[in-house]
C-alpha cells in the first residue's frame, strides 16, 4: 500500500529519534515525540529582531503529570527541503535540537554529525 506524505514524513521523524536511542535512550524514555502540520500562531515570530520567523519544532519540559515532548512541525521543513534525503537531513537536524534544548546540550553533544547533511 502507498504511505502517505505526512505517515513518510512521521517515519523520517521517527528514524531520526531512533538514531538518538542508542546514546540517549535512557533520557529520552519519558519524552512523547509528535509531528503537528505547522506551529501554533503563537510561536510565529514577527517584525526585527525574528531571525526564524517559522520554527521547525520546539521542546516543553515535563510538568506536573505532563511529560516532556518534542514537537516537530511538517509543512515549515517540508517547504524548506528540496528533495526527500534533504527533508530527512533537516528532520534529524530538527529532531537533535530539540532534544538538545530539552536535556540542556548542545546539539553537537547529542549527535555529532549534527549539521552535516542539511
């Protein structure tokens, strides 16, 4: 059967956290991972000073009963890619930095290979 774009797009996000499982699996145990299409209106910088108007994803820490989650937002990567191993590259760049925000790194401590292939 055919996938469609966005079950592609949740299997490039999940490759990209799996990457992350084997150095980082114990800390990442608790964190939801989800894709939404685009960031809420909140989020969308406006005016000087936006340097990224259109973020890629974001991070929120647990709290109370609330667990941590990375974000990850579709169409703002989507229109940025130009072909599917790019997608995947900003994907996983995407997915190391949030990760990194949340555990409080660098992302070139959480991956390495951080920003080699976007």
């Amino acid at each position: 059967m055919a996938r469609s774009r966005g079950e592609r797009f949740d299997d490039l996000v999940l490759d990209a956290v799996e990457r992350l499982r084997p150095q980082w699996g114990k800390q990442l145990a608790a964190v939801e991972f989800a894709v939404e299409e685009v960031p809420p209106a909140r989020e969308l910088g406006d005016g000087p000073g936006h340097v990224d108007a259109i973020p890629f994803g974001r991070a929120e820490a647990a709290h109370g009963r609330r667990p941590a989650a990375v974000v990850i937002y579709r169409r703002p990567l989507e229109a940025r890619a130009r072909d599917r191993d790019t997608l995947g590259a900003l994907i996983h760049d995407t997915v190391v930095e949030q990760v990194a925000s949340l555990l409080g790194l660098s992302p070139e401590t959480v991956d390495p290979g951080y920003d080699e292939g976007a």
